[in-house]
C-alpha cells in the first residue's frame, strides 16, 4: 500500500479554496492489479488511463491516483516526432518503461509491444514481453490483434504474464487498414471485431482496449465481456477510458482526433515561459544577484585586496 497526498479544505469550500489549502491529509491508495480491475468492472467502477513515457509525467499520473499506467509505443509519434508508432525499438521501449516504472506505486504499469517484437512468432513475442517484466519491471504487457493473438495470449498467460489486447483501429496496422480509420461501421466488421473480443477473453486476457468504434459496438461487447473495456474513441460506455497525455495537455502539433479532449494548453504556458526566459538572459536580468553565489566574507576580502593590488 502506498500513500498519496490530497489536499483537502474545510466543509462546504469551494474548488479555489481547495486549491489554495495548505493543509494535506494522507490517504492510502492501495495498488492496483490485475484482480483489482476486474473487480472494478463487477461494481461498475471507471477505470481511469493514461499514457506516460517518462518518470516525472508517471510520477503526476500516479499521484493523481489513477488506474492504468501505458507506456505506449505512441511515445514515437508525441516523443520522437516519427509519422506512426511503427518506428519504435524493443530496447527504446525498455528504456521507457524503466523510467515510468520507477515513478509509479499505485498505478498498474503497462507496456506497449513495439510493431515487430511479437509478429513474427509467439517464441519470440514471449521472450520480448519476459523482457518488458524482468527488464524494465512492467506488470503487464499490450498487443494489438484479435483472434490471431489469441494462442500467444495463451501463451504469454502461461508464463505469468497479464495481457491488455486492444483490437478496433489498431495503429500498427495503418498501412493495411490505409490510415487511422474508425473500424467496425458495417455489420460483418461488427461481427468481426466482437468475435475478437471474445476470442481475446477466452485467451486470457484480462482487458481489452477498444479504439477507434462507434459507441454502439463499444456498448455491446463492453456488456458481453467479463474482462474490462479501456476505450478510445469508442464512446461513454467502456468500462474505462485512456487518451494520450500528450493529446490531452496540448503537446501535440498536429489536429487531434474527435474524441480528444484537451484539458489544459500546456504547449502556451511553455511557450511563454521560454519567452520570458530568453528576454531575461538577453537583458542580462537573469540570473540576479539574489539568484546568484557569492564568496565567503573573508574569502572576498582577500579577493578585493588581490585585486587592488593587480589594479
């Protein structure tokens, strides 16, 4: 069980006097798991997800007290300016990962397999997410398909790995699918996309992400499911929900999807910071004599006799 602080303010304040109380109370926050989540879905709870690539972002995200932490394999597009996420190495993604993980009490870790480091067979798709738990320390691992997984799911369950799938508008297939487009708008893909689900859960595992369906499909394989839904894009009705924080902090330079909302303009307040910032060093007002170090007393009197003396 970790502790998270909150602050918290007297009876009947309002959201400014929250904000403004100095006063914090510690609450225990006890870890999420696997079991935890799917009990979460029994109650009809939310589950609350987000992606984090880095330790000081994952500190924030836990801190915050959420769910699901994913280290996603997006971290190519909002991190290192690739087009599409199939760029991203295995050993990039290590590294990742390992810094997330040091952040994060509370949080389940999740680590995304890169494009390549399951395809081409379920040995190696093993050995790589053995690699994700003993090297960088995820608790489980994410791969995108449907009922071709299933036997590596199968697999991977075996070796006491947790699996996330995530079916729908699955990114590492944006060459085959022509771009990022909403799946499941006829009733054969549909059918398709449910006989996934399904197929997933059968395989063991123990979440599915939805992206990029109507919220209708999200609603009825959300209600077929045992296994929790995490979506995006796929309406209301999951039995949660992630977006990438990127997206929603407006750190992206590009249009967001329809379903992205942005919470806060963190791209402006930097901008005007860095602005601030170049003005000050070019007005030689930074750093000031307060924000600078100084000689010991006695140490700067025999620097004003040494240079005296060279004067």
């Amino acid at each position: 069980m970790s502790l998270t602080t909150f602050r918290t303010a007297p009876a009947g304040a309002g959201s400014e006097s929250v904000a403004r109380e100095t006063r914090t109370t510690e609450i225990p926050l006890s870890k999420v798991t696997v079991p935890s989540l799917l009990e979460k879905k029994a109650r009809r709870q939310p589950i609350v997800s987000l992606t984090a690539y880095d330790y000081a972002s994952a500190r924030l995200l836990d801190e915050a007290g959420l769910d699901i932490v994913l280290v996603g394999d997006s971290l190519a597009m909002v991190m290192q300016g690739y087009e599409n996420t199939l760029a991203i190495t295995m050993d990039e993604m290590l590294v990742y990962t390992r810094g997330v993980r040091r952040a994060v009490r509370h949080a389940l870790v999740v680590a995304d397999m890169p494009f390549g480091s399951y395809q081409a067979d379920e040995q190696t798709g093993v050995a790589n997410a053995i690699r994700f738990v003993k090297e960088a320390g995820a608790e489980a691992v994410k791969l995108e398909g449907g009922r071709e997984r299933a036997a590596l799911v199968r697999r991977l369950t075996a070796a006491e790995i947790p699996v996330m799938g995530h079916i729908g508008l699955t990114p590492q297939s944006v060459h085959r699918m022509g771009g990022y487009k909403v799946q499941g708008k006829t009733t054969a893909a549909m059918e398709e996309l449910r006989t996934d689900a399904l197929a997933l859960e059968d395989a063991g595992c123990f979440s599915i992400v939805l992206e990029g369906v109507p919220r209708e499909l999200a609603r009825l394989v959300t209600e077929e499911l045992h296994i929790p839904t995490i979506g995006i894009g796929a309406g209301p009705d999951c039995d949660g929900q992630i977006l990438v924080l990127h997206d929603m902090m407006t750190m992206t330079f590009s249009e967001p999807a329809k379903f992205v909302r942005r919470y806060a303009d963190v791209a402006d307040v930097m901008r005007t910071a860095l602005a601030d910032y170049k003005r000050d060093v070019e007005a030689r007002t930074f750093p000031s004599d307060e924000e600078s170090y100084h000689l010991p007393r006695e140490t700067r009197k025999s620097l004003e006799v040494m240079t005296g003396l060279a004067g």
